[in-house]
C-alpha cells in the first residue's frame, strides 16, 4: 500500500490546442494539508477534477488513495470528499435534510447515520441551527455545511476547490480551524486557493501558473528563496513614477504593487536602499517611507510569476 494519498506523474490535460494542465508531479503523503495556489486560470481546478475522477487525462499518471484516475474513477470517488467552487448544496432544503439526503448519496449505512449527523453537526458548529433553512444561512455557515456534507462518509482524502471563494476573512478562518481539525485526524486535506494568506495554513504548497508548477515546498522554504535578497516597503509620493525611476537601477531587481505601496526587491540592504533613494531622488519623487521587510507569500508568488514571465 503506497504511503502516498495522492501522487502524479506527467500528468497532462488539453482541451483541443490548448493545454489546461501541463506535465503535473506531485506526491501528498497522509494526513498533510496540500495547498494549491495560484490565480483564476491556472490549472488548479482542472487538475482537482481529474484527481476526482471527473476528468479523464489526456496522458500521464495519478493515483489517489491507491486508486488509478484513468482506470478506477469510481473508486476514487467512493474514496474522497469534494467540495466545489460554488455552493452545491440544496437551498430549499433545512440543514438537517442537506446531511440526510448527502448521506444516502454517499451510501453511508443507515446504522451509523444518526452518529455521522451528530459528528458533522457538532464539527461545523451548525447543531442550534439544524432546523434553519439553508437558504438563510450565511456565506461562512453555507461552506460549514458543505464541508460537513463532504466528510459524512469519513472520506480519507478531501479536495477542496477555493472552498473559502466569496466568503468574509472571519469566516474564512474560522472554516481553516475545521480544516486544521480534520488533518490531526489523520484525513489529508487538498485544497486550492488564490488568498494568499490562506498558504501560511497548509503545510506543502503547490504554486501552478499558466498549467504548470513553478514552485513546491512549505510555505517557510518557498520564502527562503526571496531572503537571500532584500525586500523594502516603498511608500513615495508617486507610485506610478516610482515603478518607472528604478526600472533598470542597478541592485534593483524587482517593483511590485501591495496594497497602497510598493515592494522593491533589491540585491542587498545597504547598497539597495542608497539605489532606491539616489534613483527617486533624480525623478524628483519624495520618499515617505523605505524599511526592509519581510517576504508574504504574496511576495513570493508576484516574484515567481515574474520570473515566469521574463523567461517565457
């Protein structure tokens, strides 16, 4: 039995000329939290599907929980819990008869159902609204209940699809303290996201871009990249102007836009700071302030996807 909960090699989906997932290997062991990180469009979800056994690929391997995605699709999906993008769930119904209904579909045994409910409504903290229509309840509630639904027949393996998509940041964190939860329990937990933040809660992050991953590891070893480097908080008078006063100044390596300000990646601290300066200085742009910081994975990711894109 492998020690893998999923594993690709190569794996490859295209939808005529184009190429949604390109060559995708990757190995969770049990029990980690997997995060899969990366913008709108870059693979995430198609690569999710195909793991489900909702896709076929167009060639290369995955197998989860021991189970092959091109030959044993129904196994795997008697295996996992799936939890999508949008809210699957039935709105005219109370959140009692949501886990009733996701309980026959995922074949739980009748003898255990009542246990099962009880399980998952004291796990999403939904047991004082059991009888609310589901419809009523909010953003943050609704994913509870989803999440709920997904492990009712105590899937080993969970793919979750930007659950947290729309949801309010309190909510957000909330619904991560019940992913934590389920990990000590032993379940492996797969989920993708584009909230940055979201990445410093998993344990192994996937960074995908245009189909493809451009960076593997945790979410500490991924930053150690950037720390061999200076990374500054730049406020100035002109962000625009700024942005075009230190493309090609020496020592500078790399201008992003966060939040108000501005984040300059610079080859060392002392020489990058007196570039930066000496630069805004001819330009005549004042600075309000210029500090070293350290890299978000935000950082982290904006550099990679730069990278990407000087190379390609």
């Amino acid at each position: 039995m492998s020690d893998w909960a999923v594993e690709t090699d190569d794996l490859v989906k295209t939808f005529g000329a184009f190429v949604a997932v390109s060559h995708v290997s990757l190995q969770v062991p049990k029990g980690e939290i997997f995060g899969f990180l990366g913008p709108n469009g870059a693979g995430k979800s198609t690569t999710i599907r195909m793991l489900c056994g909702l896709l076929t690929p167009t060639s290369g391997r995955g197998r989860v929980s021991g189970f092959d995605v091109a030959t044993e699709p129904e196994s795997i999906r008697r295996n996992i819990g799936y939890m999508s993008q949008k809210f699957s769930l039935y709105d005219d119904l109370t959140v009692e008869e949501n886990i009733d209904f996701f309980s026959g579909m995922y074949g739980v045994p009748r003898a255990i159902r009542a246990e099962r409910k009880d399980h998952v409504l004291r796990m999403a903290g939904l047991t004082e609204r059991r009888s609310a229509m589901t419809r009523t309840l909010s953003g943050g509630w609704k994913q509870r209940l989803a999440l709920g639904c997904a492990i009712l027949h105590d899937p080993p393996v969970l793919f979750l699809d930007e659950p947290t998509s729309g949801v309010d940041p309190i909510a957000r964190g909330q619904f991560w303290e019940l992913i934590r939860g389920l990990s000590q329990t032993g379940h492996t937990i797969f989920v993708s996201t584009h909230y940055m933040d979201e990445a410093e809660y998993c344990h192994r992050l996937a960074l995908m871009y245009r189909g493809k991953i451009i960076a593997l590891g945790t979410p500490a070893e991924l930053k150690k990249g950037l720390i061999s480097h200076t990374l500054f908080r730049l406020d100035s008078s002109d962000p625009l102007g700024t942005m075009r006063a230190l493309e090609g100044v020496p020592g500078v390596r790399d201008v992003a836009v966060f939040g108000g300000g501005l984040h300059v990646t610079a080859d060392n601290l002392a020489a990058g700071e007196q570039s930066i300066r000496a630069a805004l200085d001819r330009a005549g742009i004042a600075v309000q302030r210029l500090e070293p910081i350290q890299p978000s994975m935000e950082d982290v990711f904006v550099a990679l996807i730069e990278a990407e894109e000087r190379a390609a």
